[in-house]
C-alpha cells in the first residue's frame, strides 16, 4: 500500500490542472493541508526529447513531497522510457498516468480520456509504465467514468488498471463528453472502489469539508482530489481537515488574508522565472489572480 494511506490515512489530493498547479500553486496548497501533489501532465514525446519547456512542467521541491509527475501518451515503450528520464532526473514519489483528460488537443492524439473506449491500449500503456519504473516508484492513474453516458466503463477500466500494475486510481466522476458540465456522478466512483481492491481517489464537486465528509461516508474510496475547488480557495485543505475533526466549518477567510495570498503569490510566480520576466509573469497570472475573487 501506497505509504500516504497507511494507518487509516484519508489523504487530500491536489488535482493536476494544466496552466494551474505549476511549482509555485503546489507550494502554497502543501503549505494550507494538502497531502499529495500531481505536477501538469507532460507529454511522454516531449520528455524523451528532452524539450526544456517540457521538463520545466515537472519541477517540485523537496517540501512538496510525496509528489508525483503526471504523464501522458499513447505508446506504452515510449510512455515507460519517459517515466525511467523522469526518474533519473527528478526522483518523483510515484509516477501518473493520464486517462482522463478531455481536451481535443489531448484527445486528437489518442491520449487522455480517448484511451478509455480501447481498454487493450490502456492496458498496454499502464503495463509499459509498470513494467519500467514499477519496481523504483510506484505506478498509479487518473480517469474519467467513460467516453459519454451511453459508454461508462469505469469498472471495467479499474480492473484492467489493477491487472497492469497500478497502486491507486483516482476517478473523476464525469464522461469526457461532459467535460466539466454537469454533476459528478459518485455512484460510479463508489462502484469502482468495491470493484478493485485498489485506493481509489474521487474527484469531482468537493467545494467544502461537508463534501469530503459526505463522500467519505457513502462511498469506500479511500482519499479526494480537489481540483477547480482549490483555484479558488487554496484554503479548502486546511477547511476540509478542520471540518473532518470537529465537524464544524472554519471561519471565513478575511479579505485581507485573501489579499495577502494573493500578493504572495503573485512575488512567488515572479521569482520562480517559470513564465519569464516580471511583465510576462504577470500577464500569465491575471487567470489564476480572477479565480481567487
């Protein structure tokens, strides 16, 4: 078992959003209550090619740990020969596969969540990971509950996960073709955490520590991923571990410690020279910046 949820551990995720939890983001989240950090996926191909725009998507720092870079591609070989660079450069905790994600620039490529309509291809893909790196870190997997309503195979999905090597999984509880529309469908979710013997994370409209709880309690999974939540509110750790305590909501956060952050990490991204100088830096974080208010 994966060490972060040993001894009756709930573990908080922070989900990998591209353009959103770079180096800086997971920073401040570790510092209000998340347990476990994804990197932005990268792409298999632009790490074998050692494209420096790339790499830079896989950075963390040692305070962030356990950690794990997210991974995307079609071509189990190629897919395990990114995992063993990332490896030797960064020592990840574990390595992530992408199945998940929706974007057609993602899709259009046979990556993310189209793999989930041809099981034998994801199953390729998981084992050429596992079979590579399996043996340094662990192997693990993020998906969707299907293609679209009339193809949800999660179920199947996990099984075939669980055959390939894979340690934990983490659900998001909608189709592709939802995207991000729509409700989360948690009885997928739970179904899938009594159908593989697995962790199995669920992701999807956990706004608050009330969510957690109620997911924790209807369902088996054995962690959450929060996503969009954290955007706007970094802050939903630390409340969601509060209210798994006592039961009761934390206070608000004032505006002025809204405010703080904010300045922060807007001083943090410039530092950080991810987005270059001061004036670009600020032009990448105008998005992120909305999102608190």
């Amino acid at each position: 078992m994966l060490p972060w949820f040993q001894r009756g551990a709930f573990p908080l995720y922070l989900a990998p959003m591209a353009g959103v939890t770079d180096v800086v983001f997971r920073s401040i989240c570790k510092e209000l209550g998340a347990d476990v950090m994804v990197t932005e996926f990268v792409s298999s191909e632009g790490i074998i090619q050692q494209d420096e725009r790339t790499r830079k998507y896989t950075e963390f720092t040692d305070e962030q740990r356990p950690v794990g870079v997210q991974l995307f591609g079609a071509d189990g070989k190629r897919m395990g020969e990114a995992a063993r660079k990332i490896i030797d450069w960064k020592q990840p905790d574990f390595i992530d596969i992408n199945f998940g994600c929706p974007v057609n620039k993602v899709v259009s490529k046979n990556g993310g969540s189209s793999l989930l309509r041809d099981c034998p291809v994801l199953a390729s893909v998981a084992r050429g990971v596992a079979e590579a790196v399996g043996e340094q870190v662990p192997v693990t997997a993020k998906i969707r509950i299907g293609w679209d309503e009339d193809s949800i195979n999660a179920p199947e999905v996990c099984s075939v996960l669980e055959g390939s090597g894979m340690q934990a999984i983490s659900i998001h509880g909608r189709t592709r073709s939802q995207g991000y529309r729509g409700e989360a469908n948690w009885e997928v979710i739970d179904q899938c955490s009594q159908h593989v013997s697995l962790p199995v994370i669920g992701n999807g409209d956990l706004l608050s520590g009330e969510d957690i709880r109620r997911r924790r309690e209807s369902t088996g999974v054995s962690g959450v991923m929060i996503g969009r939540a954290a955007m706007q509110n970094p802050w939903v750790f630390q409340q969601a571990k509060s209210y798994l305590e006592t039961g009761r909501d934390s206070r608000p956060i004032p505006l002025t410690e809204r405010w703080s952050l904010i300045t922060r990490h807007c001083r943090l991204a410039i530092a950080s020279n991810r987005y270059g100088n001061e004036k670009q830096s600020m032009m990448a974080m105008r998005s992120r910046l909305m999102a608190y208010c």
